[in-house]
C-alpha cells in the first residue's frame, strides 16, 4: 500500500492583497424595528385569544400557534439573506 505525502502548502505573498480589518455585519434598523414590532403584535394576539376564547386547551393551542408564526416571521424579516 501506497503511502500519501501530506499535502504542504507555501506561504502566501500579502504585498499585493487588500487586507481589512474583520468587522461585524450590521442588521438593518428597519428590519430589526419591523421585527420587534411584530413578535409584540404576536404576543398581544395571543395574549387577547387566552383571554377571549372559552376553552382552556384551544385557546392555549391557538395562542402557541399565533406567537410562533408570529416570532418566525420576525426572526425571518430580522436577518436578511445572504447572497
């Protein structure tokens, strides 16, 4: 069997290449205002549902569903894609 010679690799010239400084990607304020304002709107529907509707566990249902897809859509519209 045949043995392999681990791969070596030179060092690489930086003169010629642009070197910046790591930064931290910055969310766009629109979008995290966007987002707060409906994970909020999520939490006061179901909020209004435990209060309104009669029964115990449909309600209870109903609200976990709305705040879910409430905070999903948030967190969808908070972080944009990266392309």
């Amino acid at each position: 069997m045949r043995k392999r010679l681990p791969q070596t690799r030179t060092p690489i010239e930086t003169k010629g290449l642009d070197q910046r400084p790591a930064a931290v990607a910055q969310l766009p304020v629109a979008n995290a205002v966007s987002a707060v304002l409906i994970a909020t709107a999520a939490l006061l529907g179901a909020i209004a549902v435990l209060l309104v509707m009669p029964g115990e566990l449909e309600a209870l249902g109903t609200a976990v569903t709305i705040t879910g897809s409430g905070f999903t859509l948030a967190a969808k519209i908070a972080v944009p894609r990266s392309s």
